[in-house]
C-alpha cells in the first residue's frame, strides 16, 4: 500500500465509518481523523503510468474509481465534470443527483438549469467554464426514503485528490463553490453560509467565492437572496477583470420608485 491516500485512509476508515453511523456525539479524535485523510487527499491521486495527469487519462480513472464501495453498488455512472479543460471561471457543487446520475452531467436538473441562467447573464456560455463536484457519485439513499443524501465528510475526502486534480489541469482564475456542502468538501469549512459568501478564500492558491447552491433559490426566490448570489457573481467577474455593465450590476434589485 505504496498511495499515501491509501494509507491515510486505511488508517482513518473505522474512526470515519462510526462518525458516518451518527454516532453522537462523534469519537474523540474524529476531527483530527478527517484532517488526516483530508491532508492526504489534498497530496492528490498517484501518477498515472505516463507520469503525468491529462484531462483525458483522469477522466478514465475517474471512471473507474471504486474507492467507496457502497456508491458503486448504487450508482449509475460516476459523474466527472463538463466543459472547457482550459476554463477561468470553474463551479464546484458537492454531489450528483438523480438526473445527474442518469445523464452522467452536473447540473443538468432544476438546480442545473437555474445555474445556467447565472452563468450566461454573466456572459459567458456552459461551455466556457468547467463544472464538477466534490464527489463524483451519486450519494446513496437509505432504504425508504428517496431525494437527494448529503454526501459524509469521509466520502468527500476520499474524493478530492480527483477534485483536485482537474483544478490543476483547468487551472481557473476563479473557483465559486456552491453551497455550505461543496465548501465543506474543497475547503475544509464548515462555517456558516452567512460568514463564508461574499468574501475571498482560496484554494490551492485560487480564489474561491463561496455562494449559495442554485437549488437554495429555488426554495428561496426573494429577491434579497437571488441579489446575494448575483453580488458573489459580480466579485467573480471583478476578480476575472470582465467588464460589468450597468444592466448587469443592477439585476435584482428594486426599480427606482
């Protein structure tokens, strides 16, 4: 067992699986557990034969991946990420859901749709900028119920290194994460929404803006909370040096009286 991720993993897995059983309140040492297993992760995926990673050859091994046992049995397809490998602006959600799943695309439903939209009155088109997730399998779901599980601490950071393996091979200028979740699993941070949107962190050295998940405004359609979101977008434009047009930076906000 030569892949530090591998060793880390093997090393935390009974501490992550109790934490992942709801055990409460969580093991002693289970946040230095998942620290471990994140600093491996962040190490990245062992070189391919070739010695060196390429859209292509990660998209392979990514679909290959059978590092969490109980997402292959219940997925259908492993769910890589989609459009321009040389992108500046990459969006980064936590997990595929059923269409997702189905289709083998992020954000192809509801939420998917509504995250378009942002992207073109940004300016740009689906397939100017890269899409992905943290985990790249649909999570399963109990036995029983049905929707969309959030996706465990521990399948994230057995995901990551491929996560970050394409922000290297991107290499966006500006990285927006979507939702509480997805930052949780490319950053770390489990802060409230409310203390991470809105200002800049960064990942590997990328900027990252944090905002909120496009399936939030679809359960919150005021238009405070869609301005909140389209702020974070405008950052994101200020920080790609685009131009910003006057009709773009007044969008949802109340005419003049």
């Amino acid at each position: 067992m030569s892949d530090p991720f591998q060793q880390a993993l093997h090393a935390t897995l009974p501490m992550l699986q109790k934490i992942q059983q709801g055990i409460k309140p969580a093991p002693k040492g289970s946040t230095a557990a998942l620290k471990k297993l994140r600093e491996a992760a962040l190490a990245g995926p062992p070189a391919p034969a070739t010695g060196k990673w390429t859209i292509a050859s990660l998209r392979k091994a990514v679909l290959a991946c059978e590092k969490c046992p109980h997402l292959v049995r219940t997925r259908t397809q492993v769910v890589f990420g989609v459009g321009n490998p040389d992108a500046e602006l990459m969006f980064v959600g936590e997990a595929p859901g059923a269409d997702e799943d189905e289709q083998g695309e992020p954000f192809v439903g509801k939420a998917g749709q509504l995250l378009t939209k942002i992207i073109q009155a940004m300016g740009f088109e689906r397939s100017d900028i890269f899409i992905a997730n943290v985990l790249k399998c649909r999570p399963d779901t109990p036995a029983g119920e049905s929707g969309n599980r959030k996706p465990k601490p521990a399948e994230m950071a057995t995901c990551l290194p491929w996560l970050g393996e394409q922000i290297s091979l991107v290499r966006p200028k500006v990285i927006v994460a979507l939702g509480a979740t997805a930052t949780e699993g490319l950053l770390g941070d489990t802060s409230p929404m409310r203390d991470l949107r809105g200002r800049w962190l960064e990942f590997r050295g990328t900027p990252v803006m944090v905002t909120y998940h496009p399936a939030y405004l679809l359960r919150n359609q005021s238009l405070s909370e869609k301005r909140k979101v389209w702020e974070d977008m405008l950052l994101a434009l200020e920080k790609l040096g685009k131009k910003i047009t006057p009709k773009q930076r007044a969008f949802f906000t109340k005419p003049a009286a």
